[in-house]
C-alpha cells in the first residue's frame, strides 16, 4: 500500500526539495509542484510531491497516520481514534461524484 506523505520543504534545489517529515529530512522530486517554494506543505508519495497542502490539510492527514499507526499497534481506543479522524467521525461515508451519479442513473433505471 502507498501512503502519501505530508512534509514540509526546509529548501527548493531546482526541481528538488529537502523536505522534513518529523524527525526526518528526505529529498524529494518537486516537478510536479513547481510553484512550490521553502515554507509549503507538500504531499509525498514515494520520493515525488504531488500537490502543495495548506498546513491545516497537512495537520489532519499527519493525525490520520498517527491514527493508523496507533490502531496497527493496538495502542488507540475509539476515542482517540475518532480524533485522528474527525473529519470522517460522525457521518455516512460519500461516494465521489462520479459514482454518486452512476448509482443515480442506476436507480432511475430499476
């Protein structure tokens, strides 16, 4: 399974960046988000950022990872669990658009 990443960029050296996820500094391909500068949140998947993050953005999807990995060690109870994805507690699950309008379709078809 893939996991995007969120880091932040330390520095911009042409079309990469040095980019610090917790303790860690990895560098990382910034050809996809060339506007990205020092300062951003970017999202990392495997070595490459794929879109610039606002630090809100970048908060929740690093409390959702510490959330998974509370939950594969068996240390997060639910309701630790719900605020590592507060975002999702609470309400029914939505399907993209897209499918959304294909399961429409579907319906009126019946």
């Amino acid at each position: 399974m893939c996991i995007g990443l969120p880091m932040r960029i330390e520095t911009v050296l042409g079309s990469s960046g040095r980019c610090r996820h917790g303790g860690e500094t990895h560098l990382v391909d910034l050809a996809l988000v060339p506007e990205a500068v020092a300062g951003d949140h970017v999202l990392v998947f495997l070595g490459a950022a794929r879109r610039r993050l606002d630090a809100d953005e970048a908060a929740r999807i690093a409390e959702a990872l510490a959330g998974l990995a509370a939950a594969f060690a068996g240390t997060g109870d639910a309701a630790a669990l719900d605020a590592a994805f507060a975002d999702l507690a609470g309400r029914a699950p939505a399907l993209p658009p897209h499918l959304e309008a294909a399961r429409a379709a579907g319906l009126k078809e019946a």
